[in-house]
C-alpha cells in the first residue's frame, strides 16, 4: 500500500512480527519444553523399567506393556479406520452443486474455508478418535489376557451348561468388543451424518428431499450394523443373567437367574435377538429400495417389543405369578445360588455343629485343669500394645513400631507359643536434624525384630520380650536385622555409596555401615541419575557428590507396594506381617485372585467386608482394591518380601485354582511351585484375615443349605460390633492356639463371634484352623447355638463386666486421676458346652504413655471375675486351683517338700503378701510411684521365695516360684 501519511518517507515499520534474534529464541524455547516433556515421559519409562529389572520381574513389566501397546494400535487403528473410511466414504457420495438454497449458501462458506485443509482435517479427526479408542483399549490388558490364556475350571453353570471360564474369561472380552463395536457405529454415524450434510447429502430446511439416495444407503447400513451389534447384545444378554447382580430378599448382590429371569427374561431376549437381527436387514436393504419407510417400521417395533417383552412382560411374571407363591417358584434358583456362592468362596466345606452354649459338667476342677488344654489365651494384645513397644524397646527416636503388631507362632522348649512380634522400623520423624542427606543417606533402615510372650506378661503388667534389645537378642537366634524394606518405609534411600549410613548406636556410640545388597537401581550412570531426578522431583540426585559408584537407590519399599507391582493380577491382603525365616527377617503377604464372573455367585464389595474397628484406624491395614466387586476369591499365592534385599518371591498356593493357572500361563516363571516352600517358612504361614473376614460376612447368611430356610430369612446372623471401643464397626478376627469341641489338640486359629441379626446375644462361634501345612488348614467350623435360649453374645458380656459393682468401682479407681483405661481384644473359647470370654484390661497411669497390663476379666458359665492376672480369674471364676506345675524329674528325687515347711519360703511369701497389699493400697490412692516400688518388692519377694524352694529342694526350679509370674502381679496368699 502506498504511504498517504504525507509523513516522511523511508523503511515501513513492520508491525506485530517479532524480530529475528526473538524467533530463534521463541524457537529455541519451544524445542526444549518439547525435549523437557519427552524426556519426563522418557523418565517415567525408563525408571520403571530399571526397577523391574532389579527386582527380577522384568518379563511383568514387558509383558504388560507389549499388551497395552498392542491393544492401543490395534484397536486404535480400528476405531480410526471406521470413522476415516466413513467420512471419506460420504465425502465421496457427496451430490452434484445445483442452484442452491439458503440452507446450501450458508454451509457453502465452511466448505471453502476446510477445502485447503480436508486432508489434514480427515487426518486429525481420525487421530484423536483412534488415540482416545486406543488409550481407552489398552486399559483392558487384564480382561485380554485372561481370554486368551483362559483356563477352564470343569464346572458347568446350572441353566447353560457352559464352564464357567466362559463367564469368568470369555464374556468380559466380548462384552469389550461389542462397547467398541456401538463406540465405532455410533461415531461412524455421527461422522457420516454431518459430512453428509455439510456437502449436501442431507437437509434440514432445504426444499424437496431431505436426503439423496447416497446418503440414505451410506446411513442405513451404518445403522444396520448399530442394530445387528444390538441383536449380539441381546444374545449375550442372554448369559449375562447368570451373572447378573440384583437386590433380592434383603440380599445387596444376589446373582444369578431368578424365576423370572429364567420365564420371562430369558425368552424375552432370545425375542428381542430375533426382531432385532429381521430389523437390521431392513436397514441393509435400503441399498436396493432407497426408502427409510421399512427400516423405520422396524425400528420402531424393536423399540416397542423391547418396552413391552423386555419390560412389561417380565414385570407382569413378577406380579401374578412370583409373588403370590414365591417360594415355591424362587426355591429352585435360590438353591443354586447357595451351591454357586458356597463354592465360589470355598465355604461349601464348612462344618456347621449344634453347640449347647452351657456346661453340664459340675467338677469346676476338672473345668479349671481343661482350660489350659483348651487354649492358650492370649493376654497380649497386639492391637494395644504396640506403644508398650514402643517406649520399652524403640531405644531411639528414628525408630517406631507399626501401630498393630502381629501374632506369630515360634517354638520355645520344643513347643510352639502365640507371639506378639513388631519390626523396629526406620521412623524419619524422629531423626535429630532433618535434611536431604539425613533423610536419604544416613538414616536408611530400622533394626530388629521385638518380640514378645502372648500368653503372659511379667510382674508389672509389661510383655515378657523374648526378642529384645538392640542389636536384638533372644530365643530367635542369629539373623539379619537390617530393616531397609518395612510397612512404615514409605521414602526413598541411596545407599551403598561413598556416604556412610547410621546403622544402630549403643554405649560406644553411633555404629555405621554400607548396604551391601543388590537391591534397587546402580545411580552410577547419569542417564538413570538425571531420570530420577526428574521423577522424584529432585534435582541433587544428579550433581550430588554423596552419590558415586556404587551407589543404589531403594524405593517401593513396603512389602504390599512391592508385591502388587511384580503381581498386579493380584488383590492383596491388608496384613503383612514379618517373620524369622532361616536367618532372615521375611514379610509374609497373602495374596488373592479374583473374579467377579463367576455364575450364581453373588458378589460382595472387598472393602465394605473387610472393614473393621482396626481398619477404621489403621489405613495399612486395609486391603489393596478394595472397592473391587468380586464373586470368587481364593488365596492362591503367597509372597515374600526380604526385608533386607526387598526380594520378591511369589509362591503357588492353591493348585487348582484356574484364575491363578491362567494368570501363569500370561506371565509364565513368576510364580514359584508350592513345593518350594520351604519348611522353615511354611511354619509361619497363616489362614489371611481378609479371606477369612470376605468368608465369615458371606456366612451370616449362607451357612444354610435350603432355599427355604434362605428364603424365610429366620437364620441370618451378623458380626457384631467391636464391644472395646467405639468405633461402631466390626469386630477384627482374632488369631488364637486353641482346640474345638472336635479336635484333639490345640491348633493355631482364627476366630470370630456371630449374632443374630438386630440382636445381641451369641448366635455361633467360627474358627477356621490357620496352621498351614497341616491336613486341616482352611477348614472352617462353625458352633451353632440353639435359638429357644440366650446365651450372651460380645456386646452383652462386656455389658455385664461394666455393669457389676465390684467390677465398675474397680475401673473407676484404675481411671483416677489421669489414668486411661483401655481394653483389650475380647477372646472367646468354646469350653465343655459353653463359651468362655477373656478380656486383658490396660491401663495408662500418670505419667506413662503406654498400656500396662492390670487386670483381666473372665467369664464363663454366669461367673465373672475382674483379677490381677489370667490364673486368679480363672481360678475365681471356676472356684478351683489350676494345675500345679510338674516337679522336674532328678532321677527318682522325692519332690520338694511343700512351702509352710520351710521358714526361708515362708518369710519371702509373707513379704511378698505385704508389698501386694501395698500395692493395692497404693492403687486406690492413684499413687503410681508407690505402685510401681510395691510391684518392685513383690518381684523381689517372689524371686527369694523360688531362690530358696530350689535351694531346698536341690533342684534348679521350687514349688511356688516362677510359674505365676507370666500371668502378670499374683495374690500371694498367707499361710496359715
């Protein structure tokens, strides 16, 4: 343009257009934010895969990516090709110009402003589309893999008679297809339809015909297929009523045919494939006949049938035929669920026995002497006890305990005994001076095994650690007790480097050390150094000098983080708990696989039934997916996790599972054969609490055989609530030595209480033997009380030890002054007909911060006692003494004559008797200083009075000595 400023004249300024030096700089920003988001996707690849590797389970990682990758070009590409095909297909079809209307005018100017870019436009259409179809395919690597290494399980379903594999692998997979068969019609369509109209195929306002002949066959054959997919749909529907979900009788989740399922349902659909498949050929023919008046009739009728043979017919079934006599007609179907559902969470063993719930038996000695070789009940409990731990063995502020410790069996003399065992872990909050290097360098892992007596604990009211210490000594013997891999190791560590690490401090100091394992990922080449410095967020892991050769980075480091990224097949439980295997600390995880297409099965939600007063508090405690639905669960693996090297191993537990087969035969070596299990880690493992939680909610209502018995809803119990605190949920099952009514010897347990529904009082008691690797393992028994009497459940019992004056005063006085009381895990023991209840009273006094324990509580038979130590209640409750213990065998020695007759015994016992009263004086007085040096005399006088019984009886243990100290602050009583 010329210039008409009448300015002067000279070089026109170029407005708006950057100048060169800022392009390049443009330019040169634009490339590196580009490197920068490559290189962070590059990280998050390659970090991955380094661990994997280091974990030996690279062929997890390969395989799950390969099928991801495969699934999203695939299906990608499908989706792409569908919709590009289509709108290429009615670009083609596209009518002559004519004289245009102004509907034409109008969409004129769009198509000359796209006409330079159609290609472009096509190609970018048909790329999102693919990408969002792919993304969205390769999500579905599970369901994939499951359908194409399926195996079968050789059981049929009761209304098909196909295998169930077909349910469980099969149907997911097509169920897939279809969705991205409607997803590709419909979009197919939708692309169709609007090219159709942009370059006049179809109008809206224009005169004459609405649509060309072209696009009138283009779109009918795209909405022929729409409606053939639907014909598959409703012949798929078909089977999908064998695992259909519905609320039945009060039951969430019922699965499976129904009368009118099977009557109306079931004919209704096979109608609907029929009507369907005659309505999609209406629609194919339109390529010869040109008219939509055919296909619209169909269509219409498809929709009408659907409302009334898919909605109206079974619903009038329902009304006049169901209801009036739904049992009868209901009872068939119900009876299948009940086998289905019983098999599918392997509970159809369960031994269901009639329990009277009361003792007829009058010798109370004989009663009191059963008691012992009834159960070894467990004073210590694990879920209260961990701040005793705490403050007892923790040493130093770096190190913790998690907040619910685990029950363990370990041998001692030659025979196993319930132990409360907690890992000293790595807890950084309580390192001195928080930094980089402390955080990730020098305080690095936890030290020792803790572990204590379950059935006992010392003179005043602490455990009786038969683990202890640091570094730890004890019964466990020699092991490993670096604790780089633990529940609270939440954080990253580089180790192995020219820094140093705290390894534990004693009387000389701080000791140091230098991981020596082979865990993590080598930082020594600065291509992985600058990827986790990009995918930790943390740039000093690339210029650092801490780091050099040698040096290792740890992360994923609980034990359930690790096994479910080596297995993601798998759901795992919500407890991992440590053990002493063969000079190692190992953390033993329990592992599940699941389905949720098992048929007539019904389904439950994983967290609702593994929810407890202990899972409300803890979250380590709660299970890994679980708002997963599932209708058939086995615990097919168990896993270990070296605490020192992070070692995953993944073992085959239940053989004839067909999901873990499968899931096998997909990731081929991962899984270790049952035999390898070696003996010294199979006397550690455990029947898994959340198993056992899924099985007991199942139970309350599937412990009946007969439809009609389910039917009337007469037999349906619940888990009580947890009666020692306030959570308002259920009570946690607890693990326990003890034998049932029909067993000959105790056997390491997992109990829990029933009551019936709206009611309080006991309904049955359940354990399952937990002890692997013996015949009984998993078996699951069930005692079943009379329903014409009551017999106190839980809530009642602790109600009654509150309510009782002698027993309420008691705790008012354990509560003066800043005292806590807090009660312990309410055991129950079936025992001669009737039901004994165990409770360990804690009590947090004055300036302590942990539980002692007090007191314990005993009930049995309508007699209860609130005593110092486990024998004084018992003893109380039953009005007889317990066993004495056995004198030991000196070669034909006489025994030690008894204690009145020795003067040096008497003395001890007398002063013994003095310090307990001074204790209890003191106690009412809340006077723990004075509590705690009376606690001290009596030891002292307990100790002198078994001194000199030995040195009486010329043996190395007395009459009276030790044998009551385990139960916590015995009675002496004087002599006379």
């Amino acid at each position: 343009m010329p210039d008409r400023g009448g300015g002067p004249t000279g070089p026109r300024m170029r407005v708006g257009r950057p100048s060169r030096r800022v392009r390049t700089l443009l330019m040169t920003l634009g490339v590196l934010a580009v490197l920068g988001m490559a290189f962070t996707m590059f990280a998050g690849f390659w970090t991955d895969w380094l661990w994997y590797r280091s974990v030996n389970y690279s062929s997890v990682f390969t395989t799950t990516l390969w099928t991801k990758i495969g699934l999203f070009f695939v299906f990608g590409l499908l989706m792409a090709v569908a919709v590009g095909v289509n709108i290429w297909l009615a670009h083609r079809l596209r009518p002559p110009l004519s004289a245009m209307s102004m509907e034409q005018q109008n969409l004129d100017r769009y198509r000359m402003s796209i006409a330079p870019y159609k290609k472009w436009l096509l190609f970018g259409i048909t790329a999102l589309v693919g990408l969002i179809a792919g993304a969205s395919a390769s999500g579905q690597w599970r369901t994939w893999l499951m359908w194409v290494n399926g195996v079968p399980f050789g059981q049929k379903d009761p209304q098909f008679q196909l295998d169930v594999s077909f349910y469980a692998f099969d149907l997911p997979w097509y169920r897939f297809l279809l969705g991205f068969g409607f997803a590709a019609a419909i979009l197919s369509v939708i692309a169709a339809a609007l090219t159709h109209y942009l370059y006049g195929g179809l109008r809206v306002t224009s005169p004459g015909a609405r649509a060309t002949a072209a696009a009138t066959g283009h779109l009918s054959v795209l909405i022929g297929i729409f409606v053939a997919l639907k014909a598959v749909a409703y012949w798929l529907d078909r089977y999908g009523l064998a695992v259909k979900s519905s609320d039945f009788r009060a039951t969430d989740n019922w699965t499976g045919l129904r009368y009118v399922d099977a009557n109306a349902y079931l004919p209704a659909k096979t109608i609907l494939f029929c009507i369907a498949v005659i309505c999609a050929l209406l629609f194919f023919a339109t390529l010869w006949r040109r008219t939509w008046q055919l296909p619209v009739i169909g269509f219409g009728l498809m929709v009408l049938s659907a409302i009334l043979i898919g909605g109206l017919y079974p619903a009038i079934v329902q009304k006049f035929q169901v209801q009036p006599n739904e049992q009868a007609k209901e009872a068939p179907y119900v009876e299948k669920n009940l086998e289905a559902t019983r098999k599918a969470y392997g509970i159809d063993g369960t031994k269901v026995t009639d329990y009277t719930g009361t003792s007829t038996t009058e010798d109370k000695t004989k009663l009191r002497d059963d008691v012992d070789a009834t159960a070894s009940i467990r004073i210590m409990d694990p879920n209260i006890v961990s701040p005793t731990f705490q403050q007892l063995q923790q040493i130093r502020n770096y190190y913790a305990f998690p907040n619910n410790l685990d029950v363990d069996r370990y041998a001692k003399d030659g025979k196993d005994q319930d132990t409360v065992i907690g890992l000293r872990e790595l807890n950084l909050a309580g390192i001195p001076k928080k930094n980089w290097i402390n955080n990730h360098f020098r305080y690095t892992h936890g030290y020792g095994v803790v572990a204590a007596e379950g059935t006992s604990a010392d003179a005043q009211g602490r455990p009786n650690f038969t683990e202890s210490d640091l570094p730890s000594e004890g019964d466990l013997g020699t092991y490993e007790q670096r604790v780089y891999y633990g529940e609270k190791t939440t954080t990253y560590s580089i180790v192995g480097g020219p820094q140093k690490e705290i390894d534990y401090s004693d009387d000389n100091g701080e000791k140091t050390t230098s991981y020596k394992g082979d865990s993590g990922v080598n930082l020594s080449n600065p291509v992985n150094r600058a990827a986790y410095a990009v995918a930790f967020g943390e740039p000093q892991i690339l210029y650092s000098g801490a780091i050099g050769d040698g040096s290792r980075i740890l992360y994923n480091r609980t034990p359930k983080e690790r096994v479910e990224a080596v297995a993601p097949w798998l759901t795992i439980d919500g407890d991992a708990y440590p053990a002493v295997v063969d000079g190692r600390i190992q953390w033993i995880v329990d592992a599940y696989t699941t389905t949720n297409g098992y048929p007539y099965s019904s389904r439950t939600t994983l967290g609702d039934t593994t929810a407890d007063s202990l899972t409300a508090t803890n979250d380590n405690r709660a299970v890994v997916a679980q708002q997963n639905q599932v209708n058939y669960i086995r615990n097919s693996v168990k896993a270990t996790v070296d605490a020192y090297t992070g070692e995953v191993k993944l073992f085959q537990w239940d053989t004839k599972d067909p999901v873990l087969k499968t899931w096998m035969k997909a990731f081929p070596d991962t899984v270790e054969p049952k035999s390898d299990i070696s003996k010294s880690l199979m006397d550690h493992l455990r029947y898994p609490q959340d198993l056992f939680k899924v099985q007991r909610e199942l139970l309350t209502r599937y412990h009946v055989k007969d439809a009609t018995t389910f039917l009337s809803g007469s037999e349906v119990w619940q888990v009580p609530d947890d009666p020692t605190n306030r959570s308002g949920n259920a009570v946690p099952p607890y693990y326990l030595s003890m034998k049932m009514p029909d067993q000959q010897a105790q056997a390491f347990s997992l109990t829990t209480t029933f009551t019936p529904n709206g009611r309080d009082n006991l309904s049955a008691f359940m354990a399952v033997d937990a002890e692997a690797g013996t015949s009984d393992y998993g078996k699951i028994r069930i005692l079943k009380l009379p329903t014409n009497t009551t017999v106190n459940g839980p809530k009642q019992v602790q109600s009654q030890f509150n309510s009782q004056e002698d027993i309420a005063e008691s705790i008012r006085l354990l509560r003066g002054g800043d005292s806590e009381v807090e009660y312990g895990n309410l055991l129950t023991v079936p025992l001669d007909g009737g039901l004994l209840y165990v409770e360990p009273v804690y009590v947090r006094g004055g300036g302590l911060k942990y539980p002692l324990l007090r007191k314990v509580l005993v009930t049995y038979g309508g007699q209860t006692a609130f005593e110092n130590t486990l024998d004084e209640a018992l003893n109380k409750v039953f009005g007889a003494e317990g066993p004495a213990p056995e004198p030991p065998d000196e070669g034909g020695d006489t025994p030690p004559p008894p204690t009145s007759e020795n003067p040096t015994v008497q003395q001890a016992l007398e002063d013994a008797q003095k310090a307990f009263d001074a204790g209890q004086e003191a106690l009412k007085e809340n006077d723990w200083e004075a509590y705690g040096r009376a606690q001290k005399d009596l030891e002292d006088a307990l100790q002198r009075a078994e001194d000199a019984q030995a040195e009486a009886s010329g043996s190395g243990s007395g009459a009276g000595g030790g044998e009551n100290k385990p139960g916590g602050s015995p009675s002496p009583k004087p002599s006379s």
